[in-house]
C-alpha cells in the first residue's frame, strides 16, 4: 500500500513538473505569436504604401500608342 503511495506521489510530482513547463512554453508562445501578429501588421503596412506608390508612380506614365511595342527591336549587326 505504501509503495502505491509512492508511485501515485511520484506520478503527481511528474504531472506537476510536466504543468510547469507547459506553462513556460504557453507563455513564450504567446509572446512570440505576438510579436509575429505586430511584425505581420508592420509588413502588411510596408507593402500596402509601396502598392500606392507603385499605383502613383503608374498614374503618371504617359499610355503607350497601342500600336507601338514595348520593346523596341534592336538592330543586327551582319558579320
């Protein structure tokens, strides 16, 4: 009966060691996943003014004569 104490006291012990760590690793979790959200925000903030810049910038091309290439053929030099 008292070694079934032992290994009961022994298992709790074990639970509560394995708690304690879960708990660590929640909290890092956490912390990491909200630095992950704010750098996300931060990336989501950069793309969308270099969308707007890139959308200015466009606006303010002259349109191409829809006759004319976007490439103009260079010239071949015969050897």
């Amino acid at each position: 009966m008292i070694s079934e104490f032992h290994q009961l006291s022994e298992k709790i012990r074990l639970l509560a060691e394995l708690t304690q760590t879960l708990r660590h690793e929640n909290a890092a979790l956490r912390k990491s996943g909200s630095t992950l959200v704010s750098e996300n925000a931060d990336l989501v903030k950069r793309i969308s003014e270099a969308h707007r810049r890139v959308a200015a910038l466009l606006e303010k091309m002259p349109a191409l004569p829809q006759d004319e290439p976007l490439v103009q053929p260079q010239a071949q030099e015969n050897a």
